[in-house]
C-alpha cells in the first residue's frame, strides 16, 4: 500500500527531496503523495521528524 502524509504534517519538506521517485508535493497545508508513483520505498518516513507518512 502506497504511503499518504497524515494531517500530522508541519510542512518541513524533508520528504519531499528524499523521495526517489518524486512522488512527494506540497498540498494545501500539508504535503501529499501520489499513490502511483510511490513505490512504497518508506524513504519519506524515515526522514519525517513527526512521522506523518504513514502506509496507507
């Protein structure tokens, strides 16, 4: 299951450049994931500092 960014997320954009497949976007008010691009690597989990990416 592809990884979502919860509303945990204090926009810090750590994710973003971590992820591999440049799934990763700032939304509106948080950043989100695009479910078909993300290849459930968890890169962006491990860098968030509030563990907003959680698999879906």
């Amino acid at each position: 299951m592809a990884y979502k960014i919860s509303d945990e997320c204090i926009c810090c954009g750590a994710c973003e450049v971590e992820c591999p497949v440049s799934a990763i976007s700032e939304g509106d008010g948080k950043y989100i994931i695009d479910p078909e691009l993300c290849i459930e690597c968890g890169a962006c989990a491990a860098v968030c500092p509030v563990g907003a990416p959680k698999q879906d």
